[in-house]
C-alpha cells in the first residue's frame, strides 16, 4: 500500500485586534493566546507580534501545552493594537478524508485508566447550573449508541447544530452560555464550540474548546476572524476536531492557537484597562490569510 501523498504549504495569518478608548486608560498585563500549535502537521517559520503602546513581552507554556505571550504595559494609551503576522507550514494530502477511523469506538466510550486524571478534567460540565436545560436538549439528540462509531455520532452533532442555530458574529468578548444559545437558537462560533463541549460532556464523551483560524474565502478576502470549535478525545484514536459552525469534521484549514478545558482559557487577546467608566469606545478583529508567495513584490523584468 502506498503512503498517502503528503505535501507542504506555506500560509501567512495576519491577524490585527484594536481596542479605542475615549480617554488615555492603564493597562493591566494582558494574555494572548495567538502562536498555532506545532506539530506533525504544522511547523510555525516565523512569528511577530507588534503591540502599541509599547509593551514587555514573556513567553510561557500553559498547562495545556498552549504558547501564551503575556504583555506588560508601562504608559497608558487611548488605543491598544495588537499584531500578529505569523507563516506556518502545513503537512496534509489534499486528496485525503480530515479522519481516517483505524478503531472506531463505540458507545460508550471506554478511556484507559493510566488516563483518567486526565480525562476527567474534559469530563466534568463547566455550567452545572445549566445541566437540565442542556440534558434536556440531548433528550431531543439521536442516542449515540445508534451509531457505528461515537464518532459518527460526534459528526452528525456537529451537523445538527449547524441545521438548527443561526450563526451570528459577535465580536464581544466571552462565550454565550449552553442555555442562552438554546434560548435564541442563534450565536457565534465560540458559543456553537461551548454548547457542543458540554452536551458531550454530559454524555460521557471527553471534550474541548479550540481556538484559532480557519482557511476560508472570508480570510483569504481579509474580512475574517478568530474562529473556534470542538476537539473530541477518542480511546487509540486521540483528538480529533469537529466545529459545529460548518456541521462538519476539522481538517488541515482548522490552524489551532489553544486548546483548554474552559472557554475562558484560550480568549486570543484578554485582559483588563483602568480607566473612566465610559472609556471603552469600540473593538475590531480581523484576520487575513494569504500564500507567502503572493505577498511578495513583483520580479523586475530581465534585460
């Protein structure tokens, strides 16, 4: 059997956060969650991060192995801008499925014990207060044990949320919770991403939440953002993405910056100004992809 036809591609993300404010205001240390997550499939080449005002930049690794760049400001500003250009190096087959199943799990999930203390940390729901409401919902769900494999069933949830909630941008900060996503059948990307984390968790099923990109026109016409779905922890076969925005499986167009167990914990730009109360006037994002190739400058004719 031949190996699958492997190849690399050079991306470029630039990726521009802007907050105004009305009047000079202090910044307290801020928390940002924009390095892609290396691995056998995606190489980071180069990374900057411009920031106004000037501020300190320490690099750390949080527990969940994300890269978090925390920046300390000394003078205050009406203006914090922060940008990230970045060009990675992706490893896929265009021609191959996003999953190739080598032991599909079925219903219920049974997780190695050297993994439980793990494990149970993406077990646990994060809006208990919430557990009718969205136990109530999955009372309305396929049971998954109906499917070939758990995995079967994780997509076909994707699908069915896609199918039943309108998408809506929302560039405030924080995640709607489970319930006011099922009230108003309606949300963002990280609010979908949330409501799809807990469900499976309350079926037993490990999840959850990433951030970062995704590869789509939109982006590549600079009129993207951050985007954010659902990771989900099989036995043997690891973590695979599923984002409930499109209804279909990730793959290599999903370019992931965190993983955690709470949405609060992959937030790409987070942190707190002192300032007058009506201070905070407006926040902008926006993301634009482009092939390194295309970015570069005309070659001069040859004489």
């Amino acid at each position: 059997m031949n190996p699958p036809a492997v190849t690399d591609h050079l991306l470029r993300i630039r990726h521009r956060t802007c907050y105004r404010y009305a009047y000079p205001v202090n910044f307290e240390p801020h928390r940002l969650v924009l390095r892609p997550r290396e691995g056998h499939d995606l190489r980071v080449e180069n990374l900057s991060l411009n920031i106004f005002p000037d501020a300190t930049i320490v690099w750390t690794r949080d527990i969940f192995g994300n890269s978090i760049a925390h920046a300390t400001f000394p003078n205050t500003a009406t203006e914090l801008i922060v940008e990230s250009d970045v060009t990675v190096r992706r490893f896929f087959d265009p021609a191959s499925p996003p999953h190739l199943v080598h032991s599909p799990s079925t219903y219920p999930l049974a997780y190695d014990t050297l993994e439980h203390g793990i494990v149970t940390g993406y077990l646990t729901p994060v809006y208990t207060e919430e557990a009718d409401a969205i136990r109530s919902w999955i009372s309305t769900l396929p049971h998954p044990g109906t499917f070939p494999s758990t995995e079967s069933f994780v997509i076909r949830l994707a699908g069915i949320i896609f199918e039943s909630f309108a998408y809506q941008r929302r560039e405030q900060k924080g995640v709607q919770t489970p319930d006011t996503t099922l009230s108003l059948k309606s949300g963002s990307c990280r609010d979908f991403a949330t409501l799809m984390m807990e469900a499976l968790r309350h079926l037993g099923i490990a999840a959850r939440f990433a951030s970062g990109y995704l590869d789509c026109p939109a982006t590549r016409a600079a009129r993207g953002s951050t985007h954010a779905w659902t990771e989900v922890y099989f036995p043997r076969l690891g973590w695979r993405g599923f984002d409930p925005t499109t209804g279909k499986s990730c793959d290599h167009r999903h370019i992931v910056t965190g993983t955690s167990h709470h949405p609060r914990g992959v937030m790409p730009v987070s942190g707190r100004f002192f300032g007058p109360a009506n201070a905070f006037v407006s926040l902008t994002v926006g993301v634009e992809f482009s092939s390194p190739e295309a970015d570069l400058p005309p070659a001069n004719p040859t004489p």
